[in-house]
C-alpha cells in the first residue's frame, strides 16, 4: 500500500524524490478545503520522512492549478465564517508558511494552467520549472476581487514592479517563456522534457549537504527583507548553525576531500556525501607555451 494515501494529492516517492500532485485534474487542479485539509497534512508528514529528499510539486491531467476553487472554496463557504478561517488558514499553512520554509528543496513542475492562488506554492516552491506552453494568469481581477492571500506580495516580491502591476491589473495569460522572461521561474523548457529537467534538478541536490543546502536557502529568503547589518548578524549566527545536527559533518568533510584526499574542487560541485562513491578529480595541466602552439 502506498506511503502517502489523500483523496486530492497522489503522491509517488522515486529515488528521494516526493512526486506531488494536486488531484483533481476534472476541475483543473483548483484547490478545494479539503485539498488544502490534506496538503497541509502532507506537507507535515513528509518533512520528517528519511525517505523523501526532495519534493516536487506539480498538477495532475496536465495542469498545474487553477487555483482556488471559486465552488467549494469561495460559494459554499459564504456565510461560514468558522468554515472559511479554517480552510483559508490551511490554505495559507501549506502553500507559503510550510513550503517556504521546508527543510528540504521543493520545486514547482509548471505545465497547462497556474492561476491565481496556484502562484502562490508555485513561488513557495525554492525552485519552478515550467513547460514552455505553460498558462500563468492572475485572473483575481478579472472576476472583481484582488490578488489576495499573500499573492500580491510575493508576486511583487519575485518580479519587478513594472511586470507585477502589468500582469495583476491585466490578468493576460502568458507563458513559460514569459515567465522565465520576467524572473518568474527560473527556465521554461519544451514540454516534452519537463519531468526530465525537473528530476535532473532534483538528483543535483540532493548531492548536496541537506544541512548546508537548507541553512542556504533560508538564509537567502530571510535576509532579502533585513538591514545590511541584520543580515549579516543573521548568517554569522546560521554560519554557526549549519552544523547544528549535521549528520554528514559538512564544514569538517568538504575541507578534508578538497585539501587532504584532493577528491573534488568545490567550485565544480558538492563534496561526496557518506556512502556515495569516491570519484577521482582529474588534474588540470598547466597551460605552457609548448602546449598553446
Ligand atoms: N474553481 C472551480 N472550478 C473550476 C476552477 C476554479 N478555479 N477552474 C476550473 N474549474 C472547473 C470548471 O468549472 C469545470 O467544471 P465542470 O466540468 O463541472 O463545468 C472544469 O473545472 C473544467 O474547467 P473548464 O473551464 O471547462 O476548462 P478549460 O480548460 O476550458 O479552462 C481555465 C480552464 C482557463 C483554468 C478555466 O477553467 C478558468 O478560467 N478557471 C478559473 C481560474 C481562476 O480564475 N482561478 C483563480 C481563482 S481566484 C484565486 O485563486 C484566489
């Protein structure tokens, strides 16, 4: 029996990866209160599972989402106001408080439709991905409310002004190309070859130190909103904390394979993890003049 059982999300665990998909593909993925019920579940679930190194978050039946479900989240939810805290509170849990501060990567698997509240775990997400022929719409404004939860802000917080206020008071489909263009995601790649893409970046990290790769991805998100002097206050403080509970010993096992063993140059990739294979690093020859004639 499968690990992870939910009636909207199918989740499928390969090789450290968490294959995450939003399930309701009949309504294009949009997010009822019991998709946010479960994700939210989920989320919680697998941040402690050993076997899940990264997760990926997509849609299935070809759409990432078109975000909330005008039904279930916003009409039959009027007039109950316990209901809607709720579920809104789910909502937000998992899709920003959770995902932008997971411990571990998360990348968003952009195909078909990404719409108004879908922006929001598609920016949560440290990494998106998308098909070139991918939707984007902030469509709030189409239909007479704002881009509301956190989607004004952290949309305003990803791209730049001008495309922010362009594409929240228009709310025009663009594409993955756009996208990728205005600092959305960051590649936007043919849509054959997205799961491909998307699980090549996916095996890169997890080469990674766990505990660096999260300290580092924090610590990018956390300082964009501090002062120089609090930022650097903060990474002296997460410089220390990198080793809190590191299991690979990161700091001390980087400094041995690079200046003792000589087994990897940090500036072409991460050290080798316990339990990975050694690979020899080949010498690069000085360049003499012998050799450039
Ligand atoms: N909420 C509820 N139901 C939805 C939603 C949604 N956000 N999006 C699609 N559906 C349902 C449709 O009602 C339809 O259901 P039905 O088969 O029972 O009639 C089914 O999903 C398929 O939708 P279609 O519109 O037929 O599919 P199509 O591929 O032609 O269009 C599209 C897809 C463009 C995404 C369109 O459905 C749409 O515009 N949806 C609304 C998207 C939106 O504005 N989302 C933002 C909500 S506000 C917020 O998130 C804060």
């Amino acid at each position: 029996m499968a690990k992870y059982q939910y009636e909207t999300v199918e989740v499928t665990l390969e090789n450290g990866i968490a294959w995450t998909l939003l399930n309701r593909p009949a309504k294009r993925n949009a997010m009822n209160p019991k998709l946010h019920f479960e994700m939210d579940e989920l989320l919680g679930r697998m941040s402690t599972d050993p076997e899940v190194k990264v997760v990926v978050i997509g849609g299935k039946g070809g759409h990432f989402s078109a975000g909330m479900d005008l039904k279930e989240f916003f009409r039959e939810q009027e007039g109950n106001p316990e209901a809607q805290r709720k579920s809104s509170e789910a909502g937000h849990r998992w899709r920003w408080e959770r995902l932008s501060e997971y411990p571990k990567p998360t990348i968003a698997m952009v195909e078909g439709y990404c719409v108004g509240g879908g922006f929001t775990q598609m920016i949560g997400c440290d990494f998106a991905i998308a098909a070139r022929n991918a939707k984007f719409a902030l469509s709030e404004v189409n239909w007479g409310i704002i881009p509301g939860g956190l989607v004004a802000k952290i949309f305003a917080d990803t791209v730049l002004p001008r495309h922010a206020l362009y594409h929240a008071c228009m709310g025009e489909v663009f594409d993955g190309v756009e996208a990728e263009r205005i600092g959305l995601i960051n590649k936007a790649v043919p849509a054959a070859s997205l799961r491909k893409t998307v699980r090549e970046l996916a095996q890169k990290l997890m080469l990674k130190s766990p505990n660096a790769l999260r300290a580092t991805k924090h610590a990018v998100r956390h300082v964009r909103s501090m002062s120089v002097p609090d930022a650097y206050s903060y990474l002296m403080a997460q410089y220390l904390v990198v080793g809190v509970g590191d299991t690979e010993d990161s700091y001390n096992s980087g400094i041995r394979q690079f200046l003792d063993e000589k087994s990897f140059k940090p500036a072409h990739g991460p050290f080798r993890l316990k339990g990975a294979r050694a690979k020899t690093v080949k010498k690069t020859k000085p360049r003499t003049a012998a050799r450039r004639k």
